[in-house]
C-alpha cells in the first residue's frame, strides 16, 4: 500500500463547541494526504453553521453531512460509505490526536500484513469546571487475562473478555476490512465499536498495536456512559448473549467468566435508581446458565481453539 489517502470520519451530535478543536487536531497532523468528513446526526445547535466556516477554509479536505438522528454508529456507518481514502481512521468530535498519530496508523498499515491499527491512549477525567484530573494511560495488552486461557491469546480471545481496545478514535482500519464486516452495528445505540472490533478480529483481520498514547480522551461528569447506563448495560447483555456461546466453544473454562460477568451486570441493574427488572432477571438466569455449565463442563477441554 503506497501512500494512501486516510478519511478521519467523526460523528457529532449538538457540539459545535467542539468543532474548532477538532479541526484543529486534524490539520496538525503530520501526515498530508487525507480528509475529513463530519457526519451531524441531527444537530439542532449551530454545528452546520460552523463547520460551514471551516470548510470556507478548506474547501478540498473537509466535507459534511447531515442526516436525521439516528445514533452514532449510522452517521460513522454514512461517513464510511462516503469516504475515499483507503485507511479510515474514526475521531469523535471531543477526542484529540497526537500530530503523528495518522502517520503511525498508516505506517502500521502499509505493508498490507494488518487491516487495522490501534493505539495507546490517554485519559483525563474533566470535572464540571472544565478541569482535568485523573491521567491515565491505557495501553494495549493482549495477553492481560492469559491465565483464563492458560494459553497464547488471540485479539479475539482477548476481545472475549472485554474491550480493552476502548474507544473509536484509537482505531483505524482499511475501508475494505470495515465494508467486508458490515461497518458498526447500528441497533446497538452503545458499545458498537467494541462489537465492531469483535467482528474484525473474528473475521481475521490482523491488528497492528502502537502501544504509544497518540490520542487524548476527556471523560466528562455528563458523558454518555454516565447519562444513559441503563442503556450501556443493554446494549452490552445484547453482546454478551451474542458472543459467550461461540467464546465457551472455543474454550469451556470462560463458562465460568459469563457467569461471573452476567451476575456482575444483575448487580449493577439491581443497584440502579430505575433498574430494568426483565433485565435483571434475565441476567441472574443467564448466570446461573453459565455456572452450571462451568460445573459440568468447565474445565479446558483438549483441542480446545
């Protein structure tokens, strides 16, 4: 692959207060050949008006598009669609990158022995004055949860457990990967991305890790894991239910991990101010499903992938 044009597409919904930012990331990247595409998914403040001045600036390298809301994964599923570039990189609007950031990922990519890159990121937890706390740096380990496997793990293996590829803007993928898997889920208005990598990596698609923080996130008080739990713990059951009984297949000893997992999100439910009681039912049941099942078939079986 030889100097491929990369689109950033980032979503946005009623931040336009964010807008100047994330141009501004964008143009200080390193890396030339690129575009960028903002898909507003229904904005009802002044987002086209702003980015509209930004695309006087740049008339060739930034496009828009506005659609009816319709939740973040159909607006990066339409800015795929339009993208040109052969790498697609995702940047959500209050996210920023490092200024080499896109020329690691294409870098990471340009051999064609990886479809998809990820990086290390930094986390800043922002309090309702606007100021940072709380810096961590998330790194990408494969092998982290290794003695639930007593094996070699796999990025699907891994993925099995839980996201630790985190968020959208720390990954990028060449459009054909993303086309071929269907792009993000768009019936889960939560967790899509971490069920879009699942998909990568079980298709195949081989991950390329920059373990350096080239993005930087700013978790607010108000952010949408916060805001919307009960739909988080939704949408991640509907994974969960998806996922465990091709993971327990693969290996039985993670019978034990869903039920654990399971019983974990009925805790949450059951400690929520306005619990999803058909959801905490179903949770416990599947708990103890998958328990069972450890009982009786729990150890790691010969042969086992």
């Amino acid at each position: 692959m030889s100097s491929p044009k990369v689109s950033i597409v980032t979503p946005t919904y009623n931040r336009c207060q964010y807008i100047g930012g994330l141009v501004r990331t964008v143009f200080a990247q390193t890396y030339p050949d690129f575009e960028l595409i903002i898909v507003d998914d229904g904005s009802q403040d002044d987002t086209r008006a702003v980015v509209e001045k930004h695309i006087h600036e740049h008339p060739d390298r930034i496009r828009y598009y506005y659609q009816e809301n319709q939740g973040s994964a159909a607006a990066r599923n339409r800015g795929i669609r339009e993208a040109k570039g052969e790498i697609i990189a995702f940047l959500d609007s209050d996210d920023e990158w490092s200024p080499e950031f896109v020329t690691r990922v294409v870098n990471a990519l340009a051999d064609g022995s990886c479809q998809w890159a990820v990086t290390a990121a930094c986390k800043v937890t922002v309090d309702a004055d606007g100021n940072e706390h709380d810096e961590v740096i998330e790194t990408v380990n494969i092998q982290r949860h290794r003695e639930l496997f007593n094996r070699e793990l796999s990025v699907y293996d891994s993925l099995i457990v839980g996201n630790y590829l985190g968020g959208a803007s720390r990954v990028a993928a060449t459009r054909e990967a993303l086309l071929n898997v269907g792009g993000f889920r768009e019936d889960l208005r939560l967790s899509q991305d971490y069920e879009l990598w699942l998909r990568l990596a079980k298709n195949g698609y081989q991950l390329a890790i920059i373990n350096e923080p080239l993005v930087l996130y700013r978790k607010t008080l108000d952010s949408v894991t916060k805001t919307r739990y009960m739909e988080a713990l939704r949408c991640g059951y509907k994974i969960m239910i998806e996922y465990a009984p091709d993971a327990v297949r693969r290996d039985p000893a993670l019978n034990a991990l869903y039920a654990r997992k399971f019983w974990d999100y009925a805790r949450e439910i059951h400690h929520h101010p306005n619990p999803d009681r058909q959801l905490f039912i179903q949770c416990l049941m599947r708990s103890l499903w998958y328990k069972v099942r450890h009982t009786l078939f729990g150890k790691r079986q010969p042969g086992s992938q």
